[in-house]
C-alpha cells in the first residue's frame, strides 16, 4: 500500500509518496517563506498552503496514473506551534501567525507569575511559541476577528480541514499550546480560563497515528486523488523527525538542527520528578511521550555568520563553501573565542525571549574562522546543556542520533560528538527522516506493520549511517568552554536587568 505524506516545513512543504517498505517513489516540493516584520511579527498567507496541497495532490495524482500504482493513505505532519483563526467554512481570517513570531511577548511576561501552576498541567513553560498566548493576543488585541473565529487552527489543523472537512488535531500540537493537560490529554478548563480561550473554539484532539479523517469530494475533484482515501495526523514534524530517526525505545534521543534545533528523547510516561527546565509532550507514537529541548536559533545563526562575516564569498557557487573552509582552519576550542547563541532568544531551559547574541574573549589575534567556529561550538554547546538535562531524566543516552541541515557539514558533526562525549549516528539521507517518520505511523496505523520499531527498520535496511566516535582529547576543552558560555549568560542576563 502507498502512503502519501505531507510534511510541512518552515521553508517549504513537500509531498512524499512511499510504498510499503518505505522506499520514497515520488516527491515533489514546493518553497515558500515567512514573512518577518519590524523584527517582532513573523507572518504567512494561508494560501501557501491551501494553493500548494492542491498542486501536491494533483502532481501526486498524476504520477500514480501514468506509473498504475494507487495511493492507500495520506499522512501529515507539521511545524508546530502556528495560529490561523477561521471561520466555520475554514476561510482563514487574518495571515498565519507563525512560531517565530513575538507579538505576544507582553501576555507572555503577565502570565509569568503562573508559570509553576502551567508547568505542572502541561509540562511546558510560558513562551512566545507556542500557540496559546497567540490566541490570547488575537482576543485582547483583534477583537473582531475573535468574534468571527470558528476554530484557532495550527497549520496542520488547517491543511486537515482543506482534505477532510474535519476540524481535528493531535496530542502532539496540542502539547505546544499550553491549553493541553499532558497527562489527561485534553483541553483542560484550568488552562483554557487562565489564557481566556473558550473550549469550542479550538479542534477536537486525537491520538497522533490515528486516521482522522477521509479526503472529501470537493478535494479529490481539485487534485484527482480518490476520495474517502484515509488521513492519518502523523504528528508534529519534531515528533515525526524522532520517530523517522528511530526514537522509539527508552534510552534514545536525537538532535536535529535545522532552522532551530530541537532534542527529543523517548520516554514512556511523564517523569514524576519534572522540573520545569525541559518540555514534556506526547510524541508521535500513541500514548508515549518525548522529553524535548529547543533552541531558536541554530542553521539560521551559521546563515547569519556566512552573511556578515563572509559577505565577500556571496558570488561563489557553493556559499558556504568559504565559512566551512574557514570553520575547518580554526581549532577546537575556537581560539578561546567564546559566542552565545541566542540571536532571537533562548529556548529550553529557561524561555528567555530578551537573550541575546554575544561574542566574548576577542583579541587581536582573533579571525573570522575562529569567531565562526565559535558559533557552531555555541549551538552544540547548548545543545550539550540540554543533553545533561534530558540525562537527569532518563538516565544515560546509549542511542544518539543526528540529523538536520547542518549535519551536512562533516566537521560540526565531529564537533558535536567531541562536545557531548558520546557517539552520533548520522544518517545518511537525514533530511527525509521527517516525512519518513509521518509514513511509519501512517503505516503502522493502516495495519501495514504491527509497530513503529518494524516500520522505521524495514525502511533503513539499505540505508548508509556515518557514525563519529569523540575525541577524549578535546573533552575538558569543551567542558571549560561550556562552563564559560553558562556563567557569560547569567552574568548577561544579570547586566540586562540591572540595566533595564
């Protein structure tokens, strides 16, 4: 049986067509962009998405014509933590606002004096991600379009209802709302009075890997796709990069930088010992949970370095070609060059939306290539602060896997192994892992496989894995380093608030 998955990205979306094995037979992507405004609102017109699922399903629809195959399911999986109000018909009623976006900075700060009643109903701090707040800024600060809201939709809420008709979410987007109880699973009243959202406003929650939905009429006379072909919510696309990466069992975890990094490890069941430096949510397996970690910047710090420290390589054919070249002449430890990584705020642990980016230790030996080094020292290093967090849960990580944009550069792979003293499974076609993911739950889902573990190892069995083994010499480099940008941070932060 072929499955078609929709996985939705920040920069694009992508239709991926699968047959039973999980071998990708078709694909066709399509790019577009955020919009970002004045430094504070992050926006994108929902046509990005109800036009582009169209072209997917009819290029999807075509290839299975001229090649006689049929299509047994559809999956999606999606970034986040966007908002789209619309009305009763799904007609979007303002531009998205999407994850990056901070307009509800000012709700984020009021609420901070509940954030230990939040934490304990939803196993997430008070952020400017997730959707909840963004809710509470459409009522307070848009009232008229409140009023018309039918439903508050993620993106993936929205794509559902453009396929199925069905205003239909998973557990998995509902854990990055701060509306959800992570133990009940459901819209909890608690939280729905203190962020002032009422209860029918918002789509009915699902396990993730559950069949949702049917593609309607009106949709397959649009794409040529059959109607009443099943529609899987695969899960959040962090969830489903875990799943596809093989996060199924206690004991594994993976890192995937992209545009932001996120860390996600297995766990069974919310810790009883949770604290409120790590982000406990329901994962895209039914019923079982992933501790996660994020940090907002992280590909899209390296781009920022290629662009101002590099402006001069802008006419090469590979742009990155010279800051790699760069990254690969400046030693482990960066010179002592020092960075914080916090270009739009920091993430896990402590929801900082006023951190900032520093460079700290310069001299005037300094270089470039140090200074862009010590950039992707930084991400791996809060990368390593999380690890030990997750660690403090779960107990040792013995199956740690990589993936994401920047794991295409060799070195900052080595780099994150020498950093966090542990072994990295790379895969070789990391970037499909995602969609790959939403095809395992669709599959197991749709009764192809009996679990995820014999879905995501059939898919893998001719699949090509690096793995990079640390450099004990480099350790205690790495160890000072991280001590050092963890003390530069608080003494930062301290100096930002004595000063404002």
């Amino acid at each position: 049986m072929n499955i078609l998955v929709i996985d939705v990205g920040t920069s694009s979306i992508r239709g991926v067509l699968y047959d039973e094995k999980g071998t990708e037979i078709f694909c066709h992507q399509i790019p577009y962009q955020v919009h970002f405004i004045d430094g504070t609102h992050a926006e994108q017109d929902t046509s990005d998405w109800s036009d582009t699922i169209v072209e997917i399903g009819r290029a999807a629809a075509a290839y299975c014509e001229k090649e006689n195959v049929k299509i047994g399911g559809l999956a999606l999986t999606s970034q986040r933590s966007s908002v789209i109000p619309v009305d009763k018909d799904g007609h979007a009623l303002m531009a998205a606002i999407m994850w990056q976006d901070k307009r509800n900075k000012e709700i984020v700060d009021e609420f901070r004096g509940m954030e230990k009643a939040i934490y304990k109903l939803t196993g997430a701090r008070i952020n400017t991600v997730f959707s909840g707040t963004k809710m509470t800024w459409v009522r307070r600060n848009a009232p008229e379009i409140y009023e018309k809201t039918y439903k508050f939709c993620t993106i993936a809420d929205f794509i559902t209802h453009e396929i199925t008709g069905e205003y239909r979410t998973d557990h998995t987007y509902g854990s990055r709302s701060l509306l959800m109880n992570v133990r009940t699973r459901e819209w909890d009243p608690k939280l729905l009075d203190i962020f002032e959202i009422e209860a029918d406003r918002l789509c009915e929650l699902r396990e993730p890997g559950t069949v949702i939905g049917t593609v309607t009429e009106k949709f397959a006379a649009k794409t040529g796709l059959t109607a009443g072909t099943p529609f899987i919510s695969a899960g959040g696309d962090q969830q489903c990069a875990a799943l596809g990466h093989g996060v199924t069992a206690p004991g594994s975890l993976e890192i995937t930088t992209g545009t932001g990094a996120f860390m996600l490890g297995y766990s069974e069941k919310v810790p009883e010992n949770l604290t409120n430096n790590i982000i406990c949510g329901a994962h895209a397996i039914p019923g079982k949970y992933v501790l996660e970690s994020s940090m907002l910047t992280c590909a899209a710090l390296y781009n920022w370095a290629k662009a101002n420290l590099f402006a001069d390589s802008e006419g090469d054919e590979n742009p990155f070609e010279r800051i790699n070249g760069a990254v690969k002449q400046s030693p482990p430890g960066a010179n002592d060059c020092l960075a914080l990584p916090y270009f739009q705020g920091r993430g896990t642990p402590d929801w900082n939306a006023d951190a900032k980016g520093h460079f700290a230790n310069l001299g005037l030996n300094t270089t470039r290539a140090d200074m862009a080094r010590a950039v992707l020292e930084a991400i791996a290093l809060e990368a390593k602060n999380n690890l030990d967090i997750v660690e403090g849960y779960v107990g040792t990580i013995d199956k740690l896997l990589i993936g994401g944009g920047l794991t295409r550069f060799p070195e900052f792979n080595q780099m994150q192994s020498d950093i966090y003293q542990k072994k990295l499974l790379h895969n070789q076609s990391s970037a499909e892992q995602t969609a790959l993911g939403a095809w395992a739950n669709a599959a197991v889902a749709l009764g192809i496989y009996e679990t995820h573990s014999e879905a995501i190892e059939t898919a893998k069995e001719k699949e090509q894995v690096e793995m990079y083994s640390p450099n004990p010499a480099h350790a205690e480099i790495y160890l000072r380093k991280q001590r050092q940008m963890n003390a530069l941070y608080d003494s930062v932060k301290k100096l930002s608030r004595d000063m404002y």
